[in-house]
C-alpha cells in the first residue's frame, strides 16, 4: 500500500544511520556464513576437492582393446574425454606383498582431464618405471625408490616406483578390484600377458555431472555392450571416500542452523525494542486510520528491505572478494564456486537468511500491532515494588548504592531479566560448543593414542625374521616397547560385508586400547569392539561373537568397547597372542612401536631405517592433521558470526534498558546520586545480564558439545567418549569477554542518556 | 435553551449513540468512566463537550471514534452500526469518514508535516497528485506554506495543532473529532485554532468538541456537559436573549 | 438580608436570636458575621411590609421574645426569589445563597439550579464573543473590558463545576 509504503521508507530516511548499521550488519553475517559454508565444504570433503582440482573424469570405462572410443568423442553430454589409454592387468609384487593393478599406458606428461595429482616423486616415467595410486603404494608398502616385480603369466618384469599420485577414483582394497596404476606404454606392452587381454581405459568428462546414469547407458550402447569390461562413476568414488567424513561435518551443519536461529532471535529482540521506540507514533498513525495489518507490514517492508540490501551486499562482497583474499579462503571459495552445487546454495542461503529475519521480525512486529490507538495512554508498566528489606539492608551497610540499585534494576522484572538472559545465552551457549569441538579437534590432533588412533609409526617386517625386527626395534633409544600387530579382514555371521580383526599388544605387554566403557582384554580370547561393530553385529558389552577369517574361526568375548577413528568403527580388537593361538598361521603384518614420551617421530624413523641399513620400511602413521586446519577455519569463522550476533543482542539490550530506565536518572538525580553512581547502576544491571547470561551460555554449551559430539561419533560408529568439554580456561575467557564487552558497549551510551536527561531537565526548569 | 433534539430522524444524523458505557478496571478497582450516555449529532452541527476532569468526556470521544471498545451500548455512524467492528474495520473507518485531533501527540516525529498531512488521503486510496494539491491547498489556507519540509520538531505547539487540524481534514471527513484540541495552547494559537474550527463550521463540517476553555464552547451550536459519566445537560446557547449591547453596559455590569 | 431570613423562616417560625444562629450555622466563617441589630431591623421592615408576621411570646423570666413566622405573601415571594435570575457578577454571593439553602427550604433543586446558571453564562459568553467581534478592533479599552468579562464568566463557570462536584 502506498501509504505504508510511503512511511516506511520515510523513517528509514529519517534513521539513516541506524538503517545503514542494519545492512551492514546483516551483510556481515551473510558473508560469514558463506564463507563457513565454503570452509565446511572444503573440509569435509576431500574427494570432492580432488576432484575439482584433478578435473576428474566423471565416467571411467574399462573396454577391450577393439572398442571404438571415437564414438564417445562424438556423444552428446560428453565435454571431454581422458585417455584412451592401453591398460593390462597384472599384480604387483613388493616383497611379500603382492596386488592386483592395471597399469596404464601414459605420456611424459600427465593428462589433461583426470589428472592424477603428486603426493610424492615425479610423473614422467621412462622405461622401467611405474608410478603407483596412493592407495596402491599403501598396500604394498611401496615408496618412491622402491623396486617392484610385475608378473602377469609367467613373465616377470622389475619396474622401480618414481612417483606416488592421487586420483578421485575408487581406492583400492585388497577384494575389490585392481588398483591404479601409470608406466611408459613400453612397460605396459612388455607386461602383456597372453592369458589376459590387453584393454583400454578411457575417462569420460561430462556436462552434467547429475546426468551419469543416463550417459553411462549412452556411452555403453555407443561402444557396444560386448566391449565394456567395466564401468565405474563418480558417485562410487565418492562414496568410497566419503565414509568418514561425517562426524564433524554433521556438526557444523547444525551449527550453521543453530547460528541463523540465533541470528532471528537476536533480529526479534532489535525489533521489538525498536517497536517499544516507537510507540507513540503507532498510535497516532493508528488514529489516523492504519489497521493493525499494516503497521505490521510497515515493519516487515522495512526489514525485509534492509535484510535483502544486506544479504545482497555480503554475497557479493564475498563472491568477488574472497577467491582474492590469501590462504585456504580463496582455495575454499574457488572450490566451492567450481562445484554443481554452488548454484543453489548461494541464493538458498541468501533466501533463508532473507525469510529467516523476516519471520523475527513479524513476530516482533506483531507487538506493535498491539498498541493502543489514543498516543497519551501510557503503555501498562506493572507496579513497581517497594525495596526489598535485603535491599534496604545492604544499603544500611554502606554496599555503595549504585550497586544495590543496580542489582533492583536486574532482578525487579525477573521474567523479562531472565528472557533477557536466555536471548543473550543463545549465542554464547554455541560459541562454548564451538570451543568444545576445537578442543575435541585438538585432542585428535596431540593424543591419537587417546582416541584410538595408532601409535605414530608404523614398522613393516620386510623379510627378516621376528625376533631379528624386534631386537632392532627395542634397540632403539626412542622406543620404549615393541607391538605385533595384524589386521585381517572377518567375516561375522550372516553379514556380507566384512569387519576387520585386529591383533596388538602380547599377553605380557597388552596395547593400551582407547576403551570408552568395559576394560581392555587382559585375559585369553577376550577383545574389545568399536560402536561400529556393535551395532552392525547388534551384540554389547559382554557378549561372544565368532568371526571367521578365510575359514579359520575366531571366538571372541567382548569385555570393552573401544573408540576406533578407522573403518567406522567395524573393528573388533583384542591381543596378538590370543590370535595366535586360535589361529597358528598368524604372523604380524606390522610392529607398532611405542616411542618413548618426547621422542619424536620423524628422528626415530630416520634412526631405524639406518640401523636396520633400509631393510626395516618404517611409515609414520595416517596423519589426519591436513584436513583439520580448514576445520579449524570454519569453527572460526562461525564464532566470528556468534560474536557479531551476541554482539548486537547486547546493544538491543543496553538500548531497550536505557529507555526503561530513564525515568530512573531523574529519580537517582534527586535523592543525590551523582551522574557517574547512575552510570554505575546501569553498568551493574548490564553487567549482571552479561555475566549471568555468560556463565549460562558456557554452562550449557560444555554440556552441549560433550552431548553433540558424542551422539555424532555414535552414531557414525566412532563410539562415544571422543568428546572433550573445553577447558576451564576457554570458558572463563569466554565469560570474562563477554563481560568485558558488555561493560565496555554500555558505558558511552548510558553516559549520553544521563546527559540528555539532565538538560532535559534544566530546559523544563526554566 | 432547547434541549437536544431527542427524536432522531435517522438520515440527517451523523451519529447516533445509545446507551453508551465504558467501565476501567485496574488493579481490583473499578472505574465507571463512562455510564449509559445517548446522544444525537446532526449533519453539519458542532457539539462541544464540557465538564470537570475525570467526567469522561475524553472516554467518550474516544468510544465515538472507535479508539476504544464500548462495554455496553451501541454507536451508528452516518446510519451505519459501529459499536462492534474489529479494530481493523474501524481503522477503515477513520482514515475516510474520520478525523481526530488530539491534545498532544498529534504527528508522527518522523515524517515532515507534508507527509503528516498526506498520511490519510493516501491511506484512502487517493491518487498522490490528488492529495498533495489538497495538501497545498490546506497549508496555505493555515498560513503554513513554508512549513512543508519540517519535521514536527520543528514546530511551535500551535503550529502543531495547526497541523493536525490539516491532517484531520484532509480527507473532508463526515465527523471531526477534537479532544482537547486547545487545552495545552497560548491564548493566541487558541484564537487561531477556533477560528479555523468555526470556518469549517461554517463551510458544513460536522465537529464534535472535548473542551475545558468555555469560550471555545460557547462557539459550538450545543454544548453539553458530561458529569460522572452522565450527560448532565444539553444546551444550545443563544447569545441574542441577554447580555450587553455595548462596551458601556458591561462597565455597569462588572461596578 | 431581606430574602435570605425569609428563606429561613419557610422551615418554621423563629425569633431572631435563632435566625443569628441559623445564619452562622449555615455559613460559619467565610461569611461576615450577621449584625444582630441589622437584623431586627430587617425583620421590622419585612413584617410591615406583611411578608412576615410577629407575634409575642412570654417568658418567666426573660424579657418578651418575638417570633416570627411566614405569610403567603412572603412564602410566594421567597418562591420568586429562588425563581429569579441574577444578572451582576456579585450576584454570585445571591446565587452561592440560594445554592446553599436549596436542599434546607426544599423548594429548589440544587442540580437545576447550577444547570440554569450556567445555561445563562453561556449565553452571556456566546453574546460577548459576539460583541467582541463586532467592536471595533483598534479601540482597545473595550476590548480589554470584555476579555475582562469572558475571564471572568470562565471562573464562573469553573466554579459552577466545583459545586457540581462537591455538592452532588
């Protein structure tokens, strides 16, 4: 309507500055949630990196070596195509390590479109070299320098491995298929095998990635059902991949609803208080003839408007500005903005924030609605209460009075203190649940060991004989004992998939598992089990399970459960000696050696391969550190958007208490407060706010991450008791800020209040 | 001195009332403001209100205007029943056929005075073009013109109420409603004030008048006096049956 | 004098002493303190205009009281009295009289009679807007006399409420 319309824009003329706060604010919320989402998509998501950055193919077809690949070239939705490359398939051997592999025929330089990336060494291979998928070294305990024998029907070839590279394929495991790898098209001619057949592989890049189904039918039918060995697509690599990426990316999911949720609340309070401010005139206009209808749409008009220029503002600020700032946020924007999903996600983003402001603020403006039409009627205040005797009390004993008056002005409507408090809780109720997974990050990070991660290295027994690796090992300086260890894949009963048995620790010396509830096995045929297995085998604590290993049995008593990080936590974990003797033919596949406190990792690698003169290969264990700094970013980055929140809660607060008060001054004027005792009083009724809405806050977001993350880690099978509440220090800063901050925001404006009234004052004397 | 007309012939009256009642209830007591009040007001006839603070005169304008919601009783504007309608109805109602003027607070502080005064033509749904000619039209008959730019902050209390009397009759309302319009103004602005009413007056305005000045009563075609929430009389005065005819008679008068 | 201890004696007969009495009763110390002798003086007057009729009482031992009582001449013209208008400004004290003896003769309404006053004031503003209007302007003394009268009809007038108030 014209008329609303017309007095909308009217007073945001008239409030420019307050106007212009608004956007500013709502764009610097909206940039930061981006730029969160972007960070929380480049974290959990590593497959999906290496793919953007590989320029993977989305299609990898596996046919015979008379299939026509020119018809692919030519099929509609095809972009680009990888390859075709001569392959054969052949096992590697390293050692006693041996596994199945197609190595494919490739140039001096690497592809265009599939484009493995270097994780180690160099990718121009000559004659007699190959460079291995990294899954593949794993497996075969393969580096960069290592000599490998390749035996494909009799014939057998050594290449040496000049490079280690990574690909957004399928990973390779031992029962699923061959694994990758590239050598000159000589290596690959030579390791031909005549029982085999030669083949081609070719990756196809396609348009629309969502279309794969479809254009794996095309491209089957284009080269003739007969000639395709295999197909595999990019939503099998994924979610090959993606298993164990849930746990934290769950996580910052809710706590990016958590955050708009805090947002609106924050947004409600900022209109209510403006609606309060304006009382008066809504009444006249509701004289003049405004239905309560519009007086609620003026509102909305205003908001929405000042929400979408604010929305706008940040997502194009951040669109155009990001990809130039430094470090992994440019990396994380460039990602983002390059994946499918970017198109919907940054206007639904900008949509919901638009609609999730504009929900506050109609149920905040609906107070306005509310008004009485007669502009003197003075809005209700309840009665005000005579001074409690503990009041008067205290005074009696000289507390200085502004901080009795003060602690009335809190406590004297304690209904609307304590939604007060809950309001500003909120965000800092969160941020103490963002310190919370830091601190679980940190955790991860510094003790592994607590959280079931393998000791830091890794020895593999390359030919030499038991006891001969064990007397090297414990030799060492920086080893304080020596752990067998194998891990075998099991068959439980009526599963068809696997879980993974594994044996550490002796009798003597038992592996210091990471046991959340139970104890660790001490006694023969006793283990412990991750949550994973648990719930696959739908078994707990104190049952017996009998798994089989390529027929053998093993009958296990779970005495405990354990947090295991790998495999999703489908792992049943007792010692290597009760393997040994259910099973005779086990032999450890790996030593864990457990350093000795302050030993570093890296130096005592470097001592064993040395004293052992290269026979021993020592590994250092998966690190996951490389995925946790972006992490860390985006945990950042949403405090930095609780902040800002908890930040304009605050000035609604301190703005709605000073209006409420300001009669008071007056009052505090005439019985001989002077001017600093009344800023004295506001500052202990805001600083009693902050500091009770704080300690809630930290309170409950301890409790609340603890909660959070252990039901995450359940349920992805991790197990709870990975969780760490944040330290006592973390939430005393976080307390002791917040308070300062509060004193530090009300503190100039009380003071321009008690200025205001005082020469309002004087102008009515005279 | 004749009564109100008490036999109401239904199509020249512009409100009806019946039977009006408005009780407070604050913190376990009661205030009666208003108690079984009936009253007739023709087209074109300026009524004002009288009696001591607290009669409830003020509720009573209130309650015609549909400010506040009647407990008993029953209102009809230009023939049509009221008393009931939602406070959105009545909004309508009052941006077109009404026009109120308060004691203060009669602006919004964040519009200018051209915006104060536009407000209802717009809410009517009039053509802009339209209502801004009014508007001018309206500023310079209140020897406002220069005045259209300010904010109310700017403006003396007369020129305020100058103002609000513009706004209320922008829209040429049915009936004008005035509480108090003069009660917080200097002799002069008040002189200004009536002579504005009495020129509407004269041009047809239906004006209904809270007062407490009896000056500005006395103006008014009847006069009515509200006593503890009851009509208490209802008179039409007549200057011509009394009084003195010159200077010199009233000299006599006050020896 | 005259009307109001006419007024007085419509209750009943009395001698003057008693009327003294009354009169101080009824207006206490606001109102200057009645003469005895003034009044007697009065009464005297009143009967033989035969608004009044005397008549001796004896006493033992005192000196013969008169007493006095209401004709229907005088009861008529008490009944005038309280029918008239007063028209001065100082009739106030006549008006503020006839209020405070309403409720005790029983012949007057207070409510009607404040309702009347102020109908009349009314008309009286109405007459001197007129009369303001049509002066001419530049002569200011008449001007200012009647500003001095519309003032002081609104006192009136506000007082006429005060009444209202406290006395209903």
């Amino acid at each position: 309507m014209r008329a609303t319309a017309r007095w909308a824009f009217a007073d945001l003329r008239t409030h420019r500055g307050q106007a212009l706060s608004i956007v500013l604010a709502t764009a610097g919320i909206t940039a930061a949630l981006l730029l969160s989402a972007a960070l929380l998509v480049y974290a959990a998501n590593p497959w999906q990196r290496l793919f953007t950055t590989t320029q993977g193919a989305h299609v990898w077809l596996r046919t015979t070596a008379a299939a026509d690949i020119g018809a692919l070239r030519k099929l509609d939705g095809v972009s680009a195509l990888s390859g075709p490359y001569r392959t054969e398939k052949v096992t590697l051997r390293h050692g006693a390590d041996k596994a199945a592999a197609d190595i494919r025929a490739t140039g001096p330089t690497p592809p265009q479109i599939g484009r493995p990336r270097l994780a180690a060494g160099h990718w121009r291979v000559g004659p007699g070299e190959i460079v291995l998928e990294k899954s593949m070294a794993t497996a075969l305990w393969a580096q960069p320098g290592d000599t490998l024998s390749i035996g494909a029907g009799g014939a057998e070839q050594r290449v040496r491995v000049v490079g280690v590279a990574q690909t957004a394929e399928t990973r390779y495991a031992p029962d699923s298929g061959p694994g990758i790898s590239w050598a000159s098209p000589s290596v690959v001619r030579s390791s031909a095998g005549a029982s085999l057949p030669t083949g081609q592989t070719v990756g196809l890049r396609l348009s629309d990635p969502a279309d794969t189904a479809f254009m794996v039918q095309r491209a089957v039918t284009a080269v003739g059902s007969d000639q395709v060995v295999s197909v595999a697509t990019w939503q099998e690599a994924r979610a090959d991949a993606e298993g164990d990426n849930h746990l934290l990316g769950l996580l910052l999911l809710l706590f990016g609803v958590g955050a708009l949720l805090a947002a609106a609340i924050a947004v409600t309070g900022g209109v209510s208080s403006r609606v309060l401010a304006y009382g008066r005139d809504i009444s006249v206009l509701k004289a003049v003839g405004f239905t309560p209808g519009q007086i609620v749409q003026m509102f909305l008009i205003q908001h929405a408007a000042l929400a979408t220029a604010g929305v706008v503002l940040g997502a194009a600020a951040t669109e155009t500005l990001a990809t130039r700032s430094p470090g992994q946020l440019s990396a994380a924007m460039t990602l983002w903005q390059g994946l499918p999903e970017h198109t919907w996600a940054l206007p639904g983003t900008a949509v919901t924030t638009v609609l999730a402001i504009a929900a506050a603020t109609v149920l905040a403006a609906w107070r306005a609605g509310r008004v009485p039409a007669i502009p003197a009627a003075r809005i209700a205040a309840p009665g005000r209460r005579r001074m409690s005797g503990a009041a008067r009390a205290v005074l009696r004993w000289r507390v200085p009075p502004a901080l009795v008056l003060g602690c009335r002005g809190f406590l004297h409507r304690p209904w609307r203190s304590a939604a007060a408090v809950v309001r500003l809780a909120l965000p800092l109720m969160m941020i103490a649940v963002a310190l919370g997974a830091w601190a679980t990050l940190d955790r991860i990070q510094h003790h592994p060991a607590q959280v079931g991660l393998a000791g830091q290295l890794t020895v593999r027994p390359s030919g030499l004989p038991d006891d001969q690796i064990r007397e090297l090992l414990s030799r060492q300086p920086g080893i304080a004992a020596v752990e067998p260890g194998i891990e075998l894949a099991a068959l439980a009963p009526g599963q068809t998939e696997t879980v993974t048995l594994r044996g550490l620790g002796t009798a003597a010396r038992p592996y210091p598992f990471a046991v959340a509830e139970g104890r660790a096995p001490s006694g023969p045929a006793e283990a412990v089990a991750g949550q994973g297995l648990l719930d696959a085998l739908h078994v707990t604590v104190g049952s017996w399970v009998r798994v089989t290993v390529g027929g053998t049995p093993h009958v296990l008593h779970i005495v405990g459960r354990s947090i295991e990080m790998e495999h999703g936590g489908r792992v049943l974990s007792t010692s290597y000696d009760t393997l040994r003797v259910q099973d005779a033919s086990v032999r450890p596949s790996y030593y864990a050696p457990v350093l000795r406190p302050g030993a570093r990792s890296d130096a005592v690698r470097q001592a064993l391969t040395h004293a052992s003169h290269g026979a021993l290969e020592v590994r250092d264990s998966a690190a996951p550190a490389e995925q946790f700094t972006p992490m860390r970013g985006v945990i950042a980055g949403l405090v930095a958007v609780l902040a800002l929140i908890t930040l304009a809660e605050l000035s609604t607060e301190i703005a709605a208490g000073i209006r409420n008060h300001a009669a008071d001054f007056r009052a505090y004027r005439s019985i001989g407060l002077s001017p600093r005792q009344s800023v004295a009083t506001m500052v202990t009724s805001i600083g009693i706010l902050a500091s009770a809405a704080a300690v809630t806050g930290a309170a409950l977001g301890a409790w609340a991450s603890r909660w959070l993350i252990d039901l995450q880690a359940r349920h992805s099978g991790v197990g709870s008791g990975l969780a760490v509440p944040p330290s006592w220090a973390a939430l005393t800063l976080l307390v002791g800020t917040c308070l300062a901050a509060a004193v530090a925001a009300c503190v100039l404006p009380v003071r321009r209040a008690i200025q205001e009234q005082s020469m309002r004052a004087l102008r009515t004397v005279q | 001195m004749t009564q109100g007309d008490r036999t109401p012939d239904r199509e020249s009256h512009v409100l009806r009332v019946e039977g009006l009642a408005k009780t407070y209830r604050a913190d376990a007591s009661e205030v009666a403001a208003v108690r079984g009040v009936d009253l007739n007001v023709r087209h074109g006839e300026f009524v004002a209100l009288t009696g001591p603070s607290g009669a409830g005169k003020s509720t009573l304008l209130h309650l015609i205007g549909g400010l506040e919601r009647p407990d008993r009783g029953r209102i009809w504007l230009d023939g049509r029943r009221v008393d009931g309608l939602s406070e959105a109805r009545w909004a309508m109602i009052r941006r077109r056929s009404m026009g109120i003027v308060f004691q203060y607070f009669n602006l919004v502080s964040t519009l200018t005075v051209a915006d104060n005064i536009e407000l209802p033509g717009l809410l009517a749904g009039r053509a802009p073009r339209e209502v801004r000619a009014a508007r001018e039209e309206l500023l310079a008959e209140l020897r406002l013109e220069g005045k259209a730019d300010n904010t109310p902050g700017d403006l003396s209390g007369g020129e305020q109420q100058r103002v609000a009397l513009a706004r209320a009759l922008v829209n040429q309302p049915t009936l004008l409603l005035a509480d108090e319009p003069t009660g917080s103004l200097d002799s002069k602005a008040t002189r200004e004030v009536m002579r504005l009413l009495t020129r509407c007056h004269r041009r047809g305005q239906t004006i209904l008048l809270v007062t407490h000045d009896a000056r500005v009563a006395s103006s008014a075609d009847r006069v009515i006096s509200v006593f503890d929430g009851e009509i208490a009389d209802d008179v039409t005065p007549d200057g011509s049956e009394c009084g003195p005819s010159s200077a010199a008679d009233i000299v006599r008068l006050r020896g | 004098m005259r009307l109001p201890l006419m007024a007085l004696l419509a209750n009943g007969p009395a001698h003057g002493y008693e009327l003294k009495q009354a009169l101080e009763r009824l207006f206490g110390a606001a109102y200057p303190q009645p003469n005895i002798g003034q009044i007697y003086v009065t009464l005297g007057r009143l009967e033989k205009t035969g608004l009044i009729r005397g008549e001796d009482v004896t006493q033992s031992d005192r000196p013969n009281k008169r007493t006095y009582e209401l004709t229907d001449a005088g009861r008529e013209a008490v009944a005038a009295w309280f029918d008239e208008l007063s028209h001065e400004p100082r009739v106030r004290d006549e008006f503020f009289m006839k209020l405070a003896l309403a409720p005790q003769t029983r012949m007057a309404d207070q409510v009607s009679l404040i309702n009347k006053q102020r109908r009349h004031y009314l008309n009286l503003m109405r007459a001197m807007s007129r009369l303001a209007a049509e002066e001419d302007q530049g002569n200011l003394i008449s001007q200012l006399l009647i500003e001095g009268a519309i003032l002081h009809l609104q006192a009136d007038l506000d007082w006429l409420e005060r009444c209202q108030e406290e006395l209903e």
